[in-house]
C-alpha cells in the first residue's frame, strides 16, 4: 500500500499534473496556469507542548492558502505524522478546485500539524490545538480563512479553536467549520461529506451500470468519512462487504450489518464483526467487487497494486487516494474513478452552510441542510457527466476543468494581473 518513493515525495506535483491535464483539454494559457498553480501564502509555525510526563515536545503546523480569487479560503486541519508542506500544499490546491467545482463562495486552504494523535493524550491535544490557534489564528478570518476537520480533528478540535480565536480577537463561532451542534455547528455538518459519497456513488454506479441494490461495496477507513459512507450505501441497498481501519481489515461477502458496526465503533470499541474474516489493508484493496471506496489516507491505490484492483468503479471519498501514475493505470484498464473533488465535497458544502447560519445567527433544520446538499451534489455530478460526454474526457479531467474555468474567470473579472 505504501506507495513508491517517487510516488510519493511529489504530491503537489502530482495535483499539479491533474490540474496540467485539464488545463491541456481547457487550452489555459500560460500565465494564468502559473498563477492558478501558485499557492497565495504558506506559512509554518513552531507549536511547543508541555507533554504531561514534563517534557517539552516542538512540533510543527502549516497553512497553506492556496487560492482566495472566489471567496474566503477553506479547508481543514489535519494532524497526522506524515503531514508536511507538499501534503498540506497538494490538499490546499485540491481545495480551491473542489469549492469551485460544487460553486460555494470560497477558495482552498489546508493546515497541518506533524504529530501522532494516537500516541497523546487529551490534554496534549488540546495544549496542542490552542498554541496552533494562538500562532496561526492571524492568518484565520471570517472573510479570509476558515479551518474544518479532517484526519484526526474532530468537533471537539474545532471547539478549542473556536475558543481560543475567540479570546484574543472576540466571540466568531464563524471562523471553523465543523463544530460541535451546541457551539454552532450545523445539523448534518458530520454526516455530510460520508452522505454526499454515497449519494454520487449511487448516481456513478448507475451510469456504469451497476444497480447500487446488492452491489458489493469496499469501504476503506472506517472514520468520519468512510463510516457514514458505509451507514448510508448500507441504508442504499448496497452489500458492504468489506471494511477497515488503520488496525486492519475485516470481510464479509454476504454483507456486514453496518449499523451494528458503526454503533460499536463509536462507542470506542473499534471496528469488530463477529464471524468476519480479516485481511490486511493491503489485501483489501485488492479484492474483488463492485465498488471500491478509499476513505482514509491520500497515495493507498499506487503503480504497484493499481493493475491488480479487482473493483468495477473506484469512488475517491479520501483525499488524493490514488497517485497520478496508478490514476493513469486505471485509465487504461478503463476502471472510472469518481474524483475526490466531487465524491468527497459534500463536507465543504455543508461547511459552507454552517458558515452561512453563523454569519446569520440562525440555524437552519437538518432536512433543509441535507436537502439543499442533496440539490448542489446532484447538480455537481450532472455539471460534470454532461462535460464527460461533451469531450470524451475522464471524470475527473472533467472535474478538474469546470473548477479550473471558473476560478481562472474569477481571477480576469478581479483584474489587478
Ligand atoms: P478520520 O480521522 O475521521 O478517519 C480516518 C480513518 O482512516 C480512521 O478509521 C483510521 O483508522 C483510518 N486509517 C488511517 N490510516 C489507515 C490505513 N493505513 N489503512 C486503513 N485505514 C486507515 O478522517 P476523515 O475525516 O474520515 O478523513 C478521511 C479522508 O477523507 C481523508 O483523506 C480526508 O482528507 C478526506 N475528507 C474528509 C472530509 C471531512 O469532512 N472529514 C471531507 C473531505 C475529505
């Protein structure tokens, strides 16, 4: 699964070689596609901790804002121990295509911290959240940069910064998304970007001709996104057949009780179904079926394994799931792959939402928050099919070159270039 050295030291070379490919098919000129290539502002901060044994432990977080041509940036935070300045920058650009893809009012941004969740404690984390935030927060505004989660920030994160913002620069529940329902977070907020996975994923699977109902479903990463993408295929009528998280893999061909999972997951005991035969992560990628989900880390589908996926349609519900070279692969084995700046965008778009309902002191009901998703991810995937059918292009070049024509227009209508 991990992938090849020259796989993965290039990740903003790897976006940037998506975003080359459909400026190619868009005939973009040279300026623009350096400006567009360009990240506006990168900024890296030493984040010290007290760690609770008395040692002091200096990590480091990153902003990267990518582009802010249509709007306020926006996209998460992540703490993982592989973020670095090339994750986080290829993440800010995939962002500024993704808010233009599903047309909100924002660009793309990405933070980091290098660290290992796992291995803190509670206290740390938040020691580690409000010195980030004390140090960062400059950059952070509500009509400049607003953060989210991502892998390992939780609502709970989101609160602490909140909270923290709040204290040198006044009460803005505003400036992060993704809080929790008390502080203002939006219903459906944590359920969106798992529900809009599964609603493209059931529009793909029937253009490629594969009845969502009793279609056998692989979900890898059983966190925030793959969770209730799985709850909801479940709920779809799709036989979830395989499952993972960061500890290992478990298969059932006849289908897992989602709910019973999720329920045990969330209640701390992990992902565990009885009589389920496990498989490393590796070898879950590799199994035969219908529809194949990543839904945790960025680079698992590589040169390697790419010619021996056994899936009838790839839905990219992680970020960057799949490298350039295995994207490439997959083409040729004529595999579709629904891109992560469609499959995944659900979250940002109800971002979006929370952001609005916190600018207005006003909270909206979740049948309106899911139905008005619903709305902008239906219309995304027809945007996209009907340019797809136009050109003779992949989905995701097709992606790629709406979101790329309408933040190059927001930045000649802008001038000052
Ligand atoms: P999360 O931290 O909630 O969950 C991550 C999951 O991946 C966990 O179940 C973890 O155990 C699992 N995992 C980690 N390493 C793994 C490995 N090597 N093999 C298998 N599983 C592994 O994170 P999340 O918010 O669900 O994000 C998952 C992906 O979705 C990321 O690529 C993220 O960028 C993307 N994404 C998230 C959102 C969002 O709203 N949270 C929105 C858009 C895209």
């Amino acid at each position: 699964m991990t992938p090849s050295v020259a796989e993965k030291i290039n990740n903003y070379e790897n976006t940037n070689r998506l975003f080359d490919r459909a400026a190619d098919a868009l005939g973009l000129d040279p300026e623009m596609r350096l400006l567009l290539k360009t990240p506006f502002r990168e900024i890296q901060v030493e984040v010290p901790v007290r760690m609770d044994d008395g040692h002091l432990e200096v990590f480091l977080g990153y902003r990267v804002q990518h582009n802010g041509a249509r709007g306020p940036m926006k996209g998460g935070l992540r703490y993982h121990p592989e973020v670095d300045f090339d994750e986080v920058r290829s993440l800010a650009s995939l962002m500024t295509w993704k808010t233009a893809l599903v047309g909100i009012p924002f660009g793309g941004a990405k933070g980091g911290i290098t660290c290992d969740p796992g291995a803190m404690s509670l206290h740390e984390l938040e020691l580690l959240t409000r010195k980030f935030t004390s140090r960062m927060g400059f950059a952070f505004g509500l009509h400049r940069d607003i953060p989210a989660p991502d892998v390992n920030t939780t609502p709970q994160v989101m609160a602490w910064i909140m909270d923290q913002y709040g204290a040198r620069y006044g009460h803005t529940p505003g400036i992060v998304t993704g809080k929790p329902l008390e502080l203002g977070g939006s219903p459906g907020r944590l359920e969106a970007t798992g529900r809009g996975v599964a609603q493209i994923t059931e529009l793909a699977a029937a253009d490629q001709g594969i009845p969502l109902k009793g279609a056998r479903v692989v979900v890898q990463g059983f966190g925030n996104v793959g969770s209730y993408a799985a709850l909801f295929l479940h709920q779809q009528g799709a036989r979830v057949v395989g499952l993972s998280d960061v500890r290992g893999a478990l298969w059932n061909g006849d289908g897992f009780e989602v709910p019973a999972i999720f329920a045990a997951a969330k209640a701390g005991g992990g992902l565990r179904s009885a009589g389920a035969r496990e498989l490393s992560n590796e070898e879950l990628l590799e199994q035969e079926c219908d529809i194949l989900i990543p839904a945790a880390l960025g680079g698992v589908i590589t040169r390697e394994n790419a010619p021996r996926l056994q899936a009838r349609m790839i839905v990219e519900a992680a970020n960057s799931p799949i490298t350039t070279i295995a994207d490439a692969v997959l083409n040729e084995r004529s595999i579709p792959i629904v891109p992560d700046i469609l499959a995944n965008a659900g979250g940002v778009t109800v971002s979006y939402f929370e952001w609005a309902q916190n600018i207005q002191v006003f909270t909206w009901e979740e049948a309106q928050v899911n139905e008005q998703l619903t709305r902008i991810m239906a219309r995304t995937y027809a945007e996209v099919m009907a340019l797809v059918r136009e050109r003779g292009v992949a989905l995701r070049t097709a992606a790629f070159m709406i979101a790329i024509e309408r933040v190059a227009r927001a930045e000649r209508l802008r001038g000052g270039i």
